[in-house]
C-alpha cells in the first residue's frame, strides 16, 4: 500500500468516525430529550402532586427503562461502527476493553436488582416497615391518618385492624372505628366512610377485633376515627403489601439488561482477543 493510499484510508476512517459520532450525539440528545418530557408527562398523566407528596413513578419509571434498553443496543451499534472504523489496532482494542467493562458493570447492577426485586424476604421487609401500628389512650375522639397506597404508587393496603386491649369495663365498652377521607371527615360528612356498606364491621371490642379489608382506591389522605365515651387503650395496624404487578417488570427488564449485555460481552470478546497483542503494548 503506497503511503497516499495509508494517508487517504486514515482521513476516510476519521472521517466516518466524527459522522459516527455525531449521529450518536444527536440520537442520545434527542432521546434524552424525549425520555425526560415523556417522564413528567407521565407523571402528571398519573396524579403526581407535592401535597400530600404523591409521586406514581411506575409508569414513568417502566418507560423510561424499556426506552434505556433500547438506546443499550444503539449503543452497541454506534459502537460497532466506531471500532469498525478505528484505523489504530490499540484503539479497537482499548474500546473493546472499555465498552466490556461497563458491561459488567451493568450486568452486576443487573443482577443486583432481579435479586431486590425477586427475592420474597425482600418484599417482606419492605411490607414490615411500611405497615404502620400503635397504640393510643383516649377518651373521646382520636384520628390516625394514612394515605389509601403507597406515594411511589408500589404498595397498597391489605386490611386496617383496631384491637381494645383495656377499658375499665370491658363486658360493656366498644369503640366505633370509622374509615374516612379527610376530605369527608373535615366536611362532617360521615356517611361517606368507608366501611358503611352492609356486613362492614364498625366497632371494637374485647372479644372481637375491627377488621377492615381495604380496597384499592385511587391515592388519597385518610382517617381512622375512633370514638369512644370511656378511656380506653386500643392497638391499630395498616397492613401494606408490595404490589407485584408492580414489580415484576423490573424484574423481566433488569433479566433483558443482563442478557442484552451478556450478548454484547459475547460479540466484544473475539474483537479485543483479536487485538490484544497491541493491548499489551499499551499496558507494558
């Protein structure tokens, strides 16, 4: 090859490098672009609100990491294209070698979130510490405030149960428990609670707990009123559980970033073993 010809090849190939390059930049500009307006969009499609604090980010969040798996393979196309027309056998082999390395990154992260995910004890912990409980002494009226679900829009209420655990005259005294919106409950509009329908339990006593099954409902501000004309100590619990349907996608997603990754480790492996002898110039 004379060396107008290596000259010409050399030019060509920057050439396609910076065309390369700046196609990459303006599909991950505009991409970004399109991925940060569809998230808020998302999100005040969904009810978001500073106050209360509600943020539903399952929705935004499912898009936003299907759009990022497809911008991974982009990328490994822009890269395949870069290295293809790298000129210099250590710079193919240095790109390999880093374009590899993120992969692991990206798949231990992988990994790390199927198991956070999967994992049942996982799911357990979170429902443990996002069920509120306590005990109250009174006399009269108190409320217990709690939203309707999660504010990240991932856990939702299993049952509400309000447990009399001492009164001076137990074969007489109950508490009434009712289930209502602040909204309603500001409003003096009882009629509205929750538990009102037929067969609703309505009261607590000694020898039988309230015991609310909670439907789903759409994210609001809520009361537990209990009343009672003597002093009594009463002992409530919100049991909260994580909604799969809710997280399992990002299981299925996270297993589809692994293999996507795995796959392109496979690919980049013969390329940097092809090149290696000028890696090991570079590291010497």
């Amino acid at each position: 090859m004379t060396p107008r010809k290596k000259e010409y090849d050399r030019l060509e190939g920057t050439y396609q490098i910076i065309r390369v390059k700046k196609l990459e930049k303006i599909a991950y500009v505009s991409q970004g672009i399109a991925i940060t307006v569809i998230f808020f969009l998302f999100l005040h499609l969904t009810g978001a609100k500073l106050k209360p604090l509600y943020i539903p980010i399952f929705f935004p969040l499912l898009v936003t990491f299907f759009w990022l798996l497809a911008l991974s393979i982009e990328s490994f196309i822009f890269r395949l294209m870069e290295i293809k027309h790298r000129k210099s056998e250590s710079a193919k082999f240095l790109m390999t070698h880093r374009s590899m390395k993120r992969a692991y990154g990206v798949i231990v992260l992988a990994v790390i979130v199927i198991f956070i995910t999967a994992a049942p004890f996982v799911h357990q912990q979170v429902e443990t510490r996002a069920s509120p409980s306590g005990e109250i002494t009174f006399t009269g009226e108190e409320t217990v405030y709690f939203t309707s679900k999660g504010r990240f829009d991932f856990l939702f209420i299993n049952d509400i149960t309000v447990e009399l655990i001492h009164t001076i005259t137990p074969e007489t005294t109950k508490v009434e428990v009712l289930i209502i919106s602040v909204e309603d409950y500001l409003k003096n509009n009882t009629q509205m609670r929750l538990n009102r329908e037929t067969g609703d339990p309505t009261d607590a006593t000694v020898n039988d707990s309230f015991v609310f099954q909670m439907p789903r409902l759409r994210f609001e501000e809520h009361y537990i009123v209990l009343r009672s004309e003597q002093e009594v100590t009463v002992r409530y619990h919100i049991d909260c559980y994580v909604a799969m349907e809710r997280v399992y996608p990002f299981t299925t997603l996270a297993i589809a970033f692994m293999t996507s990754y795995s796959v392109w480790v496979y690919v980049l492996y013969p390329i940097k073993k092809r090149y290696s002898s000028e890696g090991i110039c570079i590291y010497r």
